[in-house]
C-alpha cells in the first residue's frame, strides 16, 4: 500500500484519524444543524401560532432544542480535544459522551414540555386555521430534516461521535413528526376533526421515548460497555499473526474518548523464548497493533507455554478436558507445569450466565486436584470480557 493509500484509509477510519480533522467535521456538521434547526424552528413557531396549531409549535420547540444540542456538540467537541495534563494525562476525550448525556436530556425535557403543553390544549382547544402556504413549509421542513438527519448521522457514524449520532436520529424522528402534523391538518380540513393537541401528546411520547433510549445508551458507555466484537477479533488476530506467539488472551480495552482506546493483552509464548526475545516481541506486537486497529496497546502480559515435556503436553490436555466438561466454561488458557516446584496453574474463563461462577471455580480446581494430588494447583477465574 502506498502513502497516498494508506492517507485516504486513514481519513475513513476514526481510529487512524487526525484528531484535529475529526474535530473540525464535527463542527462543521454541528454548525449546519445549528443553521437549519434555528430557520425550521422560527418558520413553524411562526406558523403554528398564526394558525393556532399546537403540533406544529410543538414541532418548533422540538427543533429548538435540536439547535441547542448542536450547540452543546459543538462545546463537548472543544473540550474533548484540550491537551492531556497532569490531572487527566489520558486526556478530555469522555467530555463528549457528557455531552451526548446532556443532549439526551435536552430531547427528555422537550418531551415532557411538549406532553404538558399539548395536554393544556386537549383540556382548552383553539381552533385551527391551516393555509396552503403553512402547510407547503411544514412538508419543505419535512425534505429538510430527511436530509439533514441522514447527513448528520452518516458524519456522526463516520467518526464515532455519538452526539452526531444522536443528533441525527432526532431530525430524522423530527420528519415523522412533521409528516404527522400533516396528516392531522389533512383529517381537519377533509373531516373537521380536531387531532392537533391529540397529536401533539404523541409527538411528546415519541420524543421522551427518544430522550430516554439516548440517555440509556449514554450512560451504558459511560459505565463502560463491552469491547466491540469486529474490533477485539481483529486485534486478537494481529497479535495471533505472530509466529512466536501460541495465543492471545485477556483483552481488556479502556475508552479514553471516541478516538482514544487503550488496552491490555496477555499472550502466550514457548517456554524457551529469552527476555530480550520477548520484550522484541511485545514492542513489535504494540506497533503493529496500533497501525492496523489504531489501539494502543500499554501492557502485555506474557503465559510461559510448556514445550520441552511430552508428560506437561498430555497433562494440558487431560486437564483441559476436566475443565471443559463444566458447564458455562468458555476457555482454558495460561496453562503451565513447573515440575520441580511442583506446582501447576491456569486461567479458566466462566461465562456471564453461570449463576454462581465462584462455585464453578472452585469446583474446578478441586477436580484438578483430585486427579494430580502431587501438586499445587491454582486456577485463576477470569471473566468473559472480550470476543
């Protein structure tokens, strides 16, 4: 692969990404939702009071808000990317999932201002009085949010930033509720009935609804959620790739921010590698690691694999096979055998879904032990925290 080819990969993958670039396209792609949030919102808060429509005021304060979240993305972006200091050495980069969780209450508290004021209206209908102009810019206002909830969401996914992300599933959810607010002008002028404030509790329902799914999914990332699936397998295979290496176990990745992933990896190698051979092995692994997958690798752990002993091989495998037979076990690794000392370990990974992994583990190395009494025997629980 070229430079100029390996440039343009870069610029598709957000791990690989200049910073400052995914920086700019997030305010750029804010800056334009800023734009045409505060237009949509002026033309129908105009609108919906001129024909006495509390959908289409609702509507408004739906793109309000909007605004306002492109505005908070716009501020998150800013203060994910200061400088690494002696208080936060990683750096500011989880700024932006506190601003992902503040645009989900902004959507939250639009909702259940929307649900108020519709319910008023319920209690005290106006009577509405739709024109042919009013109605021509609700259905542009319609076009308009198709189109920018898809561009928004297609950036946002692009770099992973979740606000975007968040920002342009709710103007696609905005064109829905714009398309009803037509349907409900549409069933007044044909049939004279009055679903405007009906309309406008639904809406409200669908927002909070929306507020909540976002802060639900922000908060999960916040907590820390499990590695993504594509993106542990691969970095397992690139450290698998190595010829010296007999496998790759315990991958444990941080989030520093959307562009920032730090983990941990322990492998195993033959028993007669040296010290300097390993530590060569390790720095290569790193930076292989981190040009293909743009994760920095900070430790690697290292499980002495027996070689030299058939008896030591045969055990792995008969002891394998008292591990494997327990249910929810999902792998053995970290095996070795010092027969001098007397002593043997391994790691056992236990499923998530065993309702008492302590049991399982101890239930574990008691068979293990009660096979090859001679020695000590200690078995490490691990837990199933990648793919």
């Amino acid at each position: 692969m070229d430079n100029q080819d390996h440039d343009k990969e870069n610029q598709n993958d957000p791990l690989k990404m200049d910073p400052e670039q995914r920086d700019r396209i997030i305010v750029r792609t804010s800056m334009v939702g800023v734009a045409a949030n505060v237009m949509l919102a002026v033309l129908k808060a105009v609108i919906g009071v001129a024909v006495h429509s509390i959908a289409i005021t609702m509507d408004a304060v739906n793109n309000l808000s909007d605004a306002m979240s492109s505005v908070i993305t716009i501020i998150g972006t800013k203060l994910a990317s200061k400088a690494p200091d002696r208080k936060h050495p990683l750096g500011h980069g989880r700024a932006e999932y506190l601003t992902a969780a503040v645009i989900s209450l902004l959507v939250l508290y639009a909702g259940i201002t929307s649900l108020t004021e519709s319910v008023k209206k319920i209690l005290h209908p106006d009577v509405p009085s739709y024109t042919a102009v009013s109605l021509s810019i609700i259905a542009a206002a319609v076009v308009v949010k198709v189109v920018l909830g898809l561009y928004v969401r297609r950036k946002g996914n692009a770099v992973r930033s979740d606000s975007l992300v968040n920002s342009g599933a709710d103007a696609l959810l905005d064109a829905v509720i714009s398309v009803s607010t037509l349907a409900a002008a549409a069933v007044y002028l044909c049939f004279h009935i009055r679903l405007e404030a009906w309309l406008g509790a639904l809406i409200a329902l669908v927002i909070i609804k929306a507020g909540i799914d976002m802060l639900r999914s922000t908060i999960s990332q916040i907590l820390g959620e499990r590695a993504d699936s594509t993106l542990s397998k691969t970095i397992k295979k690139i450290v698998a790739s190595f010829d010296e290496v007999n496998g790759a176990y315990d991958l444990l990745l941080d989030n520093y921010g959307p562009d920032k992933i730090i983990g941990s990896i322990h492998i195993e190698v033959p028993d007669y590698l040296t010290a300097c051979q390993i530590d060569e092995l390790t720095r290569h692994i790193q930076d292989k690691v981190y040009r293909e997958s743009g994760v920095i690798i900070a430790t690697v752990g290292v499980y002495a694999f027996n070689t030299q002993d058939k008896e030591i091989v045969e055990m792995r495998e008969h002891v394998r096979e008292i591990v494997m037979r327990h249910e929810h076990v999902i792998q053995m690794h970290g095996f070795y055998v010092n027969k001098e000392e007397k002593s043997m370990r391994l790691d056992v990974i236990v499923d998530f879904t065993d309702p008492d992994a302590v049991a399982k583990y101890k239930h574990i190395q008691e068979d293990i032990q009660s096979d090859y009494p001679q020695y000590q025997v200690h078995v490490t629980l691990d837990y199933n925290v990648s793919d």
